[in-house]
C-alpha cells in the first residue's frame, strides 16, 4: 500500500468518525431528527402579519440623482439651475371634530421621519412648531452641499483620465484639496479590483445615497412622528395610503403650547382659540398669551386681599353697629345737658 492510500484511509476514517460524532450529538442534545433546526423564517402572529402585508403593497417614492436639469430661463440654460429637491409634502387640513393642525402625507416604503427624541428636543428648545422654514432651509442647503460634494468627487476622478494634467498644480490643486480628507480616509478601507482603486466610486455611491435620502425626510412637527396613523383618503379622485397626523398634539400637553402660536390664536385666529378650549379645557392646558396670563395674575393679587375678608364681613358689620350705637347714646346726652343748660 502506497503513502497516497494511507492518507486517504485516514481521511474516510476521520470523516467517518466526525460524521458519527456529529450525528451523536444532533441526536442526544438537539434530538435530531424531530427539531429540524432554526426556522428560514420568522412566524408572525396575525397582527405583524397584517402590518408587513400592508407595508409591502405601499408604493416607492420614486427620485432621480442627480437632480436631472430643468432651466426654465435663458440664463439657466447656459449656467444650469439650482437642483431641486423631490420633497415629500405635507397637506393640512381644518376639520370640526380634528381641529386646525391636521396634516397627512402619502405614506411610501421608503418614507422616514426624525427620531422622535430629536423632534421633541428641536420642538421644546428651539421653539419650532408648526413653521419647519427653518429645519427645511437646513435640509435644502445639506442636499445641495452633497451635490456640490458628489460633483467635485466625480470631476477628481475624471481628472486622472487626461494624462496631459497634473492634477497636483494650480489651479487643480484646489479642487483635488477639498476631496483630500475623504480619499485620505477610504484609501484604507475601499478594495481593490484589478489594479482600479474603487474609492472614488464608493464615495460616489454614499454620497447619492445621503443626499437622495433627503428627499424622503419629512418633517412632522408640532407632532411626534409615533403620532402618525395609517390610513386611507381621497386623492385626485384615487384611494391613497397616507399617514394622518391630527387632533391635539402630545408635545403641547407635556409641555406649554409655543406663546407666538398662543398670541396668534388670541389677536388674529380667536375661533382657534375657541376651539382648543371647548375641547380640550378638562386638560388644563393654557391657551392664553402669557401677556394676558400676566395680567390675569395681576388683578388676581389686587383683589385677593378683599376676598380673603368677605368670610369677616358680618363681625365686622356687628362691630360697627355697637360702635355706633355707643357712640350715638354720648352724642345725645350731650345735646340735651346743653339745650337744658
């Protein structure tokens, strides 16, 4: 028998025996073959059943990265536009029962909204409620920085394709600087494939991908994104599947209603006002400006101190009349010893 038999003897042998012992202890710890193992997929009960059905009928927010150009003047047609973003736009809508703050927005598979940790801080300490002018002209100037980004990372790689440039003079040395950091930092972690250093591609597909994310952040304030409820609505004559965002919202009875929102309810929207306290009055919540609240408080301490004494009221009337009873009784005896007299 050859040295080549003998090993492969060994290996049936070995194999064998791991077989076996693997088998053993199939059976006598994880009684094989009646538990077949993990499950290839999870079982849902009916309710998370119902709910991924129900995100998986929902259609995509479809966008295009980059923005594709469209001028609408001369001048943008040899200078091009500004990249527009395909924002997900919120609809409000007054109802009797809802109240005036109510909002929907069609509800997609790729929607996504701030933590609700972040839009209660954002809310609370930088006094923004229903106005997102702020937090949208923050999300616009992010897309087109990214944009901006993207470019110069793909005007960096096209550069190396002429020969004839030195990317490393002026004025290139400029432009390859602003994407230095980033190349710096992926050069380490990106693969290579065939000799091509895929970097500059990857950072091309994470900026896309960052930027167009934009696009399906939806603000939710003066709400908490939890508050949000699927639902259906009628939509350019079409059944859609929006999330509704109505009645009264959580933040404004844990914490004060904004005074801005408060005094524009009491000088220009009184039927505002009236509306928040005949519906919700049992929560005590304060609807009234705090310059009227001040007020309010005020008079209260002016008049406090007359109310405190109306409970004394009748002692000090009784007083008063034996006051004057004893003083009129000297008052008389007095006129008549000088009328005798």
């Amino acid at each position: 028998m050859t040295l080549a038999n003998k090993i492969l003897d060994f290996k049936v042998v070995f194999v064998s025996g791991l077989e076996t012992l693997t088998e053993q202890i199939a059976t006598k710890i994880f009684k094989y073959p009646q538990n077949l193992g993990m499950p290839l997929t999870p079982e849902y009960d009916a309710k998370q059943q119902s709910m991924v059905d129900y995100l998986s009928q929902l259609p995509i927010h479809q966008t295009n990265f980059p923005p594709p150009a469209a001028p609408a003047t001369l001048s943008q047609v040899f200078f091009g536009n500004f990249p527009d973003m395909s924002r997900i736009d919120r609809t409000f809508y007054e109802h009797k029962s809802d109240g005036f703050y109510n909002f929907y927005v069609p509800n997609y598979k790729n929607i996504f909204f701030l933590p609700d940790w972040l839009s209660q801080w954002l809310q609370v300490n930088l006094n923004i409620s229903v106005d997102t002018t702020p937090l949208e002209i923050i999300q616009q100037s992010v897309f087109l920085g990214l944009i901006g980004f993207f470019f110069l990372v793909e005007f960096r790689m096209k550069l190396y394709w002429f020969l004839t440039i030195n990317p490393y003079t002026r004025p290139w040395i400029y432009l390859i600087s602003l994407t230095d950091w980033i190349q710096d930092f992926m050069t380490g972690l990106s693969p290579v494939m065939l000799g091509v250093d895929l970097t500059a591609p990857i950072i091309l597909g994470l900026t896309g991908k960052l930027a167009d994310s934009l696009n399906h952040l939806v603000f939710t304030m003066p709400f908490l994104p939890s508050e949000g409820q699927p639902g259906k609505m009628m939509i350019d004559n079409e059944v859609q599947d929006v999330i509704l965002f109505r009645y009264l919202p959580s933040l404004w009875y844990t914490h004060s209603i904004p005074n801005s929102l408060r005094e524009f309810w009491y000088t220009d929207r009184i039927d505002i006002l009236n509306f928040m306290k005949k519906n919700y009055a049992h929560l005590e919540i304060e609807f009234l400006p705090d310059r009227i609240l001040k007020d309010l408080s005020q008079h209260q301490q002016i008049t406090q101190p007359l109310a405190e004494n109306l409970h004394h009221l009748p002692e000090l009337s009784s007083n008063l009349i034996c006051q004057f009873s004893a003083e009129s009784g000297s008052m008389f005896d007095t006129f008549v010893n000088k009328f005798i007299t």
